[in-house]
C-alpha cells in the first residue's frame, strides 16, 4: 500500500524535480501540493509568481492544490498557526507524508522534521545531498524548463531576474552563489516537467525590486532588495 503524502509544492525547480522522483519510485500517493501564499497581491510566497500560473501547475500536474493564504508581513506565531490551522484537515483525513525539495540545509530540515513530529508526521527529502551541478544536469536532461523569477539583490545582480535558468546562466554565477540557489539566492518558476500535460505559456514582464527590513538573531537592523519578474499568463 502507498504512503499517503502531501508535496510542498513552490512552483521552483527543486520542487518540481523532488515530485519526479516520487511518482517514479511509486512508495507514496500524492495526494495534495501545498503551497503559500501572499494573499495580499495573490501571489506565491517569496517567487511572487501570479496565482493563476500557481493553478495552471497543479492543473497540469493533476493533483489537488491547497493553499496557505500569508499577509504581506506576519510572524513566525502567526505563520505557525495559520499552518496548523490549514493541515489539521489534511492530518485528520489520513496524511503522514511531507515531502520537501531541499537539498543540504541541515538546520531547516531539522526544523520541518521537529514540526512534523509534532503533528505525527514524517518528512520525505528526494533529493537531499545531491550535488547541485548534478540535479541540474538532472534536472535539463529530463526535459525539465525554468525561469528565474526573484533574487536576492544582495548576491546576484538584477539583470540575473527573468533569464531561463541553463547551463549559460550558471556559468554567469559568481562563485559564491550556489548553482541550485539553494541559500536563497534565486527562486525559479517551472513551466514544463515530463508530467505536466503541456507546457505553461506565459508572457515575461517588468522587473520590479522590494526591499525589506529586518534585525538579525544580534538585534541589528538590515535591510535586503530583492527582484521579481512578472509572468504574465496567455
């Protein structure tokens, strides 16, 4: 019998490519994507992809979406609760499974999988440790096609957003920035897999930056610019 699991869902390639691996090897039933957010603007949490894109993935993909509705600013309370409040239904209908597409960030595994034990669910990581070169190679040759959508102004620079993530573009890294922008660096939007029942069509538009206030574990106040590019649906 399959394990019964929900995928967090982001829209990005690291997800994406962790749900190939789960439908290939058949040990779990995917039963939901799981995705936050923004409610005010109706757009996914940190990529600032439109909803509507968000939707046209879960409907090529065929399997229900639930969505997380975030305000534009909330604390880690209020975003703790408000993620209680929307998987107690999916826990009480019989879903043990979390899978995630991380790839070697120890101390946020180590959190989802506290958080997970507390509800009595396990964490799932199909990807977990692989080199990122690797999954990317991975990742094209299975037909796979991102772009990428928002960056952290503070190691890449803008001209970065909006590019189709391939082998140019991570050859245009600076070494200090991962190949996978696993710490944050770029987020992606994937708009064709080897399972979605066609291809996302959608039209590149203006790249807009947002900076962003915040203090450090020390109380220092900082600030971070990020850039989004809009996708436009046809």
């Amino acid at each position: 019998m399959q394990k019964r699991a929900l995928m967090n869902w982001s829209g990005g390639k690291d997800s994406a490519l962790s749900l190939y691996h789960i439908l290939q090897n058949k040990e779990y039933e995917v039963e939901y994507l799981l995705t936050s957010l923004n409610d005010s603007f109706k757009r996914v949490s940190m990529h600032g992809v439109r909803e509507e894109l968000l939707d046209q993935q879960a409907e090529n993909i065929g399997i229900d979406l639930v969505k997380l509705r975030l305000a534009e600013t909330v604390s880690m309370e209020e975003y703790q609760a408000k993620m209680a409040e929307t998987m107690q239904p999916l826990i009480e209908s019989g879903i043990e499974y979390s899978i995630f597409g991380d790839i070697f960030l120890e101390d946020l595994r180590l959190h989802r999988e506290q958080r997970l034990a507390e509800v009595g669910m396990k964490g799932v990581f199909p990807i977990w440790k692989r080199p990122s070169l690797e999954l990317l190679d991975e990742f094209w040759d299975l037909g796979f096609k991102t772009i990428v959508v928002a960056i952290n102004g503070n190691q890449l620079d803008k001209s970065f957003c909006g590019r189709i993530l391939d082998r140019d573009f991570v050859k245009d890294l600076p070494p200090t920035v991962d190949p996978c922008g696993e710490n944050g660096e770029f987020h992606t939007f994937v708009f064709e897999t080897p399972y979605f029942k066609k291809p996302i069509k959608f039209d590149i538009g203006e790249t807009v930056d947002k900076t962003y206030h915040f203090k450090n574990s020390d109380g220092d106040d900082l600030t971070s610019t990020y850039f989004f590019t809009d996708l436009i649906p046809k």
